[in-house]
C-alpha cells in the first residue's frame, strides 16, 4: 500500500500463479481512497434529494434496519441548505417526510419518522423510484443544487414484472431533466438488475456485502459531493508488459484506456474499487511477470502535480499440478466477482435496450459459464451465483406487454 498526501493507493491480486499454456486471466483490485481529515472544508453545493426506502416483507426486518440506518447517517450529514423528503414503499408508496430544508428540528422530526418504519407487504419498486423523483422535482430550481433520488432496495419486484430495460429508460428520461439516482442493494439475495438498471453507474456502485455504515459513507463521499476535493484528475496506470489489460468496472463518463482510468477528482473519504482483468500469453514454468500500480493527480488549491510510488506486483508462471490448487486472495476476488457481475447485468441491459437477444444469448453463454466457475470456492460464491441467476431471469428476456402496466407518469421539473 502506498499512502501519498491525500490519496492512498493498494493493490492485489486474487491469484500469483499463471498457466503455462497461455490464456490465463488474474484479476487485479486495486483500491483507491481520499484520506479524510478534521480540517475539511469547503464550498458545496446545495442538495435537493429524496430517499426511498424498500419495507416490503422480502425484504426483512434485517434488511429494512440496513436501510433506515443508510438513511439516517446521511440525513445526519446534511446541511439547512440541503432538502431532503422521505419515502417508503412496499406495494404502496407513502412520504413518510416531506421535502424540507434539513435544519436541526427538521432532522429530528425525519429520524424519528423513520424509526416508525415497518415492514409492510409486495413490492412495486417503479413506483417507489419514480415517486420520489418526483418529489425531488418539486422542489428544483434555476439555481445550482444536485438533485438526486436515492434507492434502497432489495430489489425483488412481486408487485408487479418490470422489465429492466423500461427501468433504463426511466432513468435516462430523468437524467436528461436533470434528477440523478443512485440505488444501493442493501439485501443479499436481492435482485439487483432493477438497481443497476435504475443507478447512474450502471450497477458499479451497487453493493450488497457491505455494512450499513459503509454504504452510507461510500454514497456519501462518493455520490453526494459533501466532502471535499483531495485530488483533481486522477489517474491510476496498471502496467505489465506480458499481460492484455482491460479496466472492468471503469467510472462511467471517466476515460478508461487499456490499463489507464483517469477520474475528475476523488474526494475526502470516498473509496474506490478499481477492478482489472489481465490476460497473460503462454510462458516457461518459473519465469516471472511483473505489475505495476501508478497513481497521479493534481492538487485541487496549489495546482501542484502529485505521485504515488508505484506498487510493485508479481505473477509467475507455473504448470497446471501447481497452477491449480493454489490459494487466492479471497477479498481481491470477491471485489472482481460483484465487479463482474455488475458487468454482466449491465451489458445484458444494453443488449436488451437495442433488441439484441441473439448477440446476449452468446454472451450470457460465455460469460456464465466462467462466472460461476470462478466464484468456486469463494465464501460469498453462492450468493453471488444465485443474485446473477436471478438478475439475468429477469434482465434477460424479450419485451412483453404484460410489463407496460400503467403508471402515472413523472412531472416534468
């Protein structure tokens, strides 16, 4: 791990031994964090957001505490310049706080209205979503506040089918008007193809084997811009001159080139899991391969060009009796598998979105096969093998009218 000033850099790989014969894949995380100090400060902008909760009873009484407590740390953060409404939804939705400037009586009231949360029955997350959105359009302005709904959901609809592409739609509709989402699993058998559908990262940021407080943080950090800038254009570089490099779960709208993701700015206390996937040709048995993690960016008051020194990192070449029933790191390898499959339902949701059904066919083929081999073996790998089998059943499917029920449609801002 290597720490600079205000960026603090780690890599591992999920395995150091590659076959012989060529085609070997390793995966790569790296984890990028803005340190976080007490003298933090700065301008912001104001923001205009709604939380919309899932009670619905597939949830449980489990879930929906992982949910309320979410809320409540990032009501907590808010400022008498933000507003913020309150949502529940089950089969119904209800505003259990309306939109209101977030001043200290205002925040005791909606923590204390959330607590009163129960689990009620079904689930229509549609509707949820969408009302929400249009809370936060009523109260948006000429001015520059940040408007964003926030999901959290399990993400299993039983209300009513919703396919994920109409979803998709939806939420492009929004972004154009100018209302964001981001939408946060927050059960772990939930569906989260609705939730990458829905979020502005296309299931990137969805996390479901976190705890409650380190999702509130992440979103926080990470979606909400209320902390700081520590670092303007940041680039991270990975380099292994035997290896194919591809960035598997690049920031959306960043610049992702081969082994170089470039982001805007990263902020106090955000962290980001950077996932590659490298793919090493064929090599004599003991030979050794070497990574390197590089990490540059530009101080956001001086203008001064910072770097990390690089962290070194070793593969080596061995044959299949060694290859084989070696050990991985089993952190590394969770991050690259919720990586993947974010990768999977979010190209899935794009084949669907242009009517491409045969092309996601031979994907899903390729892609499913592997997945569940490489999640073998991992604590978490079944969950992870039924939350995608259970995304793709409802991801991967042509248009049916029964999905079109009618809804109200959202007020335009």
């Amino acid at each position: 791990m290597n720490s600079q000033a205000d960026v603090i850099v780690d890599a591992r790989l999920d395995r150091s031994l590659i076959w012989t014969g060529g085609d070997s894949v390793r995966y790569l995380v790296v984890r990028v964090v803005g340190r976080a100090r007490d003298s933090d400060t700065g301008a912001r902008r104001p923001h205009n957001l709604a939380l919309a909760i899932d009670r619905s009873d597939g949830l449980g009484p489990a879930g929906l505490a992982a949910g309320k407590a979410i809320a409540a740390a990032i009501i907590r953060r808010l400022s008498a310049e933000d507003h913020l409404a309150v949502l529940a939804f089950d089969s119904q939705t209800r505003v259990v706080a309306p939109s209101s400037p977030m001043n200290d009586e205002a925040k005791r009231q909606t923590l204390a209205a959330l607590e009163t949360l129960g689990t009620g029955q079904g689930l229509d997350l549609a509707d949820g979503w969408l009302a929400a959105a249009e809370e936060v359009a009523t109260q948006m302005t000429e001015g520059d506040a940040h408007n964003r709904v926030i999901l959290l959901s399990g993400g299993r609809v039983s209300h009513r089918i919703v396919v994920p592409e109409e979803l998709a739609r939806e939420a492009a509709a929004l972004r154009v008007r100018g209302i964001f989402t981001t939408a946060i699993g927050i059960a772990a058998h939930g569906n989260v193809a609705p939730l990458a559908a829905i979020d502005d990262h296309r299931g990137h940021r969805v996390q479901v084997a976190r705890s409650a407080q380190e999702i509130a943080e992440a979103v926080i950090a990470g979606s909400l811009e209320l902390s700081p800038v520590v670092a303007d254009d940041l680039t991270i570089t990975v380099r292994c001159r035997e290896a194919r490099i591809e960035a598997l779960n690049p920031p959306v709208a960043h610049v992702a080139v081969a082994g170089k993701v470039r982001f805007d700015g990263l902020r106090a206390g955000e962290v980001v899991n950077l996932v590659y996937r490298l793919i090493f040709p064929r090599g004599a048995a003991g030979e050794t391969a070497a990574v390197s993690v590089g990490a540059s960016w530009c101080h956001p008051t001086s203008g001064d060009d910072l770097t990390a020194p690089p962290i070194p990192l070793e593969v080596r070449f061995a044959e299949g009796r060694e290859n084989t029933p070696q050990a991985r790191d089993e952190a590394a390898s969770t991050l690259a598998a919720l990586a993947w499959q974010a990768r999977i339902i979010g190209r899935v949701i794009d084949f669907a979105l242009e009517r491409r059904h045969g092309e996601a066919e031979i994907y899903l083929a390729r892609e499913l096969l592997h997945f569940q081999r490489y999640c073998e073996g991992l604590s978490q790998g079944e969950t992870l093998r039924h939350s995608l089998r259970q995304a793709l059943d409802s991801a991967h499917r042509p248009w049916r009218a029964r999905a079109l029920r009618e809804r109200p449609p959202i007020r335009a801002p």
